[in-house]
C-alpha cells in the first residue's frame, strides 16, 4: 500500500529523534561513496573470470586457490577505501543510550564496523572474516585492514588453526541460503522499529528486499536515502534522493 504522505527531511529528523527503535538497511549505495569498486557487470571482471564465476562452493571446490586470489584481490582493493560520513554517523548514533539502533547491511566490505558501530547484522557476510569448511572455525582479519596487510593473490589458502582444513570467505556465495539466525534477528528487528531507513539500496535482491516491507507492515515510518527512485519509493513515507554521507549525517545530526 502506498504511503499517505510524504514527509520533508525535517519532518524525518523528528521522527528518528521520537524514535525508541531505529532499524537501517544498507546497500551498496552507501559504500560505493566509499569507493567500494563493483564486481558486477562488463567491468567487474578479473583475470577474465565474473562473480558468478567465482563466488559459488563449486568454484571453491573445484580451485580454492584462485577463489582465494580474487578475495584477496578485492581485500586489497579494499584498503584505499574508508568509511565515509554515512558509515561514521550511524557508529555514533548507535550509542545513543536513549534510542535503540540496529543497522542490517547487505555488504561485505566490513566497513560498518571498521567505522566503529558494534555488531551489524552483515547478513551476506563479511570479506574479512573468514570459515573453516568443516568445523566452522570463524577467524576475523579485520586487523588487517588497519595494518593494510593482505597476502599475494598466489598464496596458499588459509588453513583452519583448529583442524588445518581450508578456511573460505565468510561471505554468502550464489546459491548458498543467508544465515537463518540473522536473517531471523532482522526480520525480528523490522517488526519493531518505529522508524526504517533505507540506504543505498534498489531493494531488489531477496530476501533482503522484504526487510523494509515488514517494517512497513507493522506501522514503521519507512524512509528511503537514494539517489534515484527504486521499486519502494511508493511505499516509503519519504524519499530523499541524495548522496547518503550528506544526507545520513543530517538526520542524525
């Protein structure tokens, strides 16, 4: 159902500031002012191979180690990339003892909490965490960022310090389901909030997409940050088209 009005931005300062529960879900919008490169599409290619080529368990099976050197590739892309003001102001507003603030981010790039904001719902995982393929040992390389480390794309695969068995990306490959538990924890967090933001996101992949609808559902203000309309711009009490680390900031500001 369409929203019955649209409110300024002035008017959405007020309500986050009324708000008792805040929920924002992030795409990639947010981080491509960042400069977070995209591995999709006619430029996304590396060594000639795609994402889909690269980013499932077959792949992985079949060659961890060139798996392992596109990761690696795109941590290092990585390193020339900071939080902008949008990542930042969502950090400090989540510490405001009066207002709860959960951020659920579609991105893999780690940095919402490189930022400094405590435990997003990364539900497609992070790019510097990594899994043990058979006992699921989680190793966090976060610190590898700070220290701009990142080894050859031609190194061995990482190896389990637990079992010694291949350590993977922790992130969600094509064809893999999300995390139940997480995506339960979002769902849980929609159906709650007083106020939704929606930031740097079409809202066209699922089951991420249904997030903001639930929330609208169960009578959320649903606000999306853009810069241009998506397929929830008609469903959202307001819709600012404008860059998110100008816009974020303001809201919270």
């Amino acid at each position: 159902m369409p929203a019955k009005s649209r409110l300024s931005i002035d008017e959405v300062r007020h309500r986050l500031a009324d708000a008792a529960s805040v929920v924002v879900l992030t795409g990639a919008g947010i981080s491509a002012e960042s400069g977070v490169p995209t591995y999709r599409g006619t430029g996304g290619l590396w060594k000639n191979f795609r994402a889909q080529d690269l980013a499932t368990l077959e792949a992985f099976d079949r060659d961890p180690a060139l798996v392992w050197g596109w990761y690696r590739n795109r941590r290092r892309a990585l390193l020339d990339c900071k939080p902008n003001p949008a990542h930042r102001a969502l950090a400090a507003a989540a510490v405001n003892p009066e207002r709860e603030l959960i951020v659920i981010t579609q991105n893999i790039d780690g940095l919402h909490t490189i930022a400094g904001l405590a435990d997003p719902l990364e539900i497609h995982g992070n790019i510097w965490r990594e899994k043990c393929v058979r006992c699921r040992h989680r190793v966090d390389r976060t610190a590898d960022y700070t220290a701009r480390r990142v080894p050859a794309e031609d190194a061995p695969p990482p190896k389990c310090p637990g079992c010694d068995d291949l350590l993977r990306p922790d992130v969600v490959w094509f064809g893999e389901q999300l995390d139940p538990l997480l995506l339960d924890s979002a769902f849980r967090a929609a159906e709650a909030c007083d106020v939704m933001l929606v930031v740097g996101t079409s809202c066209e992949v699922h089951p991420a997409a249904l997030i903001p609808l639930v929330a609208r559902k169960a009578g959320a203000c649903l606000v999306e940050i853009n810069l241009e309309p998506t397929p929830l711009t008609e469903r959202c009490d307001a819709s600012l088209f404008a860059p998110a680390g100008q816009t974020v900031p303001e809201l919270f500001g």
